[in-house]
C-alpha cells in the first residue's frame, strides 16, 4: 500500500473515532482505544506484536 493511501486511511479511522464518540457514549473506552490504536498500526503496515508495543506505552506513561 503506498504511504499516502495508508495516511489517508489512519486519518479517516481517527476522525472515525472522533465522531463516534462524539455521538454516544463508549462504555469501555480503553479497549475502544486499544482497538483503534492496532487497526491503526495494521493500516500503516506494522508487522509488531501488537500487545508488546501497548504494554511499552503503558509503561512509557507510567501505568
């Protein structure tokens, strides 16, 4: 995929997000955030191990 259609895509899945939330309430917004935060690296083509790479966030932020 080229790297301008993949930064369209992430875009869209974010204001996606946005305006979801903007017109119901989440119940459980971390893992709506988890969620959104791999389609997002599966969009841009990262190959990582998804559950590795949130837990160094979560420890980067101190959690």
């Amino acid at each position: 995929m080229d790297d301008d259609l993949a930064a369209d895509l992430v875009f869209g899945l974010v204001e996606g997000v946005i305006l979801t939330r903007r017109s119901k309430s989440i119940p459980d917004v971390e893992a709506y955030a988890c969620a959104g935060a791999d389609a997002g690296v599966r969009i841009a083509g990262g190959a990582f191990d998804l559950a590795a790479v949130r837990a160094e966030g979560l420890r980067l932020l101190g959690r």
